[in-house]
C-alpha cells in the first residue's frame, strides 16, 4: 500500500508564486503503461457508446482524442483521482472540502493543434475569481514538453481575477510545461493556458486532467448520473466523497461532521 504523502511545502509555494508545480515521478513504469492501456479501451468504449471522442469545435485538424468521465472506465482512474501521494496536497491547496469535479484525457497524436485560451476556474464560476476554488492535477502518461504538445500557460497570469485583465491574445507570451512520464503537473484554476500543437513526427502526448474544485461549486460531471452501480460499488470511502455521492453539497458547512472518512 502507498503510503500518504505529506505535502511537499516547496512544490506548495510554486504553485502560489508560479501557478503550476510538478510532482515528480508518482508513477512506476508498469503503472504509466496501465493508465494508458486503459485510456486506449476508455477512448474505444466512448466511441461504442456514441460519444465522439474527436470533437473539432475544441481541437482543430481532428488529432486529438479526448475522453472525459474517466471514473466511469477502469478502477484505474479513480484510484488516480484520491492517489495518496497526490490528493494531500490537492487539499492543502483547495481545503478538504474538496471534489472531483471531473476527469478527463487528452491525447495529443503528431500534428495536432492547439485548443482556444482559457482558464478552468471561469468555466464553473462567474468573474470576479477572487480566491482560488479550483485546480487541475494533470497525470503525464508521456514525457511531455514543447515538441509534443505539452499544454502552454501564460506566466502570471492565474493572479487575473476578471476577463477584463486577460490579453486581447492570451496565447502571445505563453510557455510550455515540461514534466516526465509519470510526473503530476498541479494546475492553479486561474491560470490561462491552452493545448500545445504537437509538432513530433512520432510522439503521442496522453495527458489525464483531474479537475477539482471546492465543494460548494457545481460539478462539470453528475457522477451520480454518470458512474454505473458496479462502479459505484467498488469506490473507496473517499471516492465517494470526492463525486459527492453520500452527502451532497455540504462544502463550508463541513464543521458538521468529517464526511471524508
């Protein structure tokens, strides 16, 4: 069993002064190589099911496979979502009223473009965005940087607390991540950033978002519509805490009882 991590004060700090932190290495090898087998059969089932998984209103030239609800495919990605050497530093940022607001993957095959600019907070919350209510974990199942799409933010920028301070061309100024295979980038919810083009001849670029939020926002994902009985069933404790499928919205008034448990 993995051990829970303490929260590394340094990563903690470059998220708040930067917008973004790795943490390195989380995976091994072996478990790099099942999270993305699994992303493969995910992409396939969505497909079955009808559910296009290439959608060119977000990603131009149709070489991105997108597949979102990933809790809904394999144990592995819930297991992903409350990962011990993760999630305790999701709740130091967030506060451990913390929930899963949804999980997705992007792969970035050879030649694919870049997506619109934008910031994950704005997409669940009204402008002003004045305290920090959501965040992405990102699991790079790839060496990810600039030749291969790794996702590009514009510094500074999660300190924008309207659009009216976003540039007319948030792309302009914009940088790469750069994080190996089995490395978590923690993502700050008001940082702008889009999907890098990925300009390798040969490299496939699979990254996984776990989105969190705090609890009194909405979900982009109704779990309790989405996640099968099966599925269900098999969640830990906290899992289930994280989609919100024993207490609901219960969020600052979190005092009352220690759900997560």
């Amino acid at each position: 069993m993995i051990e829970t991590a303490t929260p590394d004060s340094d990563i903690l700090e470059r998220f708040w002064s930067q917008g973004w932190a790795v943490i390195p290495d989380v995976l091994s090898t072996g478990e790099i190589e099942a999270a993305r087998s699994a992303l493969v059969d995910a992409a396939a089932a969505s497909e079955a099911q009808g559910m296009p998984v290439r959608l060119e209103a977000l990603d131009p030239g149709g070489r991105n496979i997108r597949v979102y609800d990933l809790v809904t495919h394999a144990k592995v990605f819930a297991d992903l979502a409350e990962h011990p050497a993760v999630l305790p530093s999701i709740e130091a940022l967030l506060g451990n009223d913390v929930i899963l607001s949804n999980f997705t993957g992007n792969t970035a095959l050879p030649g694919s473009g870049s997506m619109n600019a934008h910031c994950d907070q704005s997409t669940v919350m009204p402008e002003p965005w004045l305290e920090t209510w959501a965040m992405n974990a990102i699991w790079c199942l790839h060496d990810t940087d600039e030749e291969n799409g790794a996702t590009r933010y514009l510094p500074g920028s999660h300190e924008f607390t309207s659009f009216a301070e976003v540039p007319d061309d948030p792309k302009v100024g914009m940088e790469s991540f750069s994080a190996s295979a089995g490395s978590v980038i923690l993502m700050h919810g008001r940082l702008w950033h889009t999907s890098g083009e990925n300009r390798s001849a040969d490299r496939d670029r699979a990254l996984l978002f776990a989105f969190y939020t705090s609890g009194f926002l909405r979900p982009q994902t109704n779990w309790w519509r989405s996640l099968p009985e099966e599925v269900v069933e098999q969640l830990s404790p906290r899992m289930r805490a994280l989609c919100s499928l024993d207490f609901g919205n219960l969020a600052h008034g979190g005092y009352l009882a220690d759900w997560t448990r």
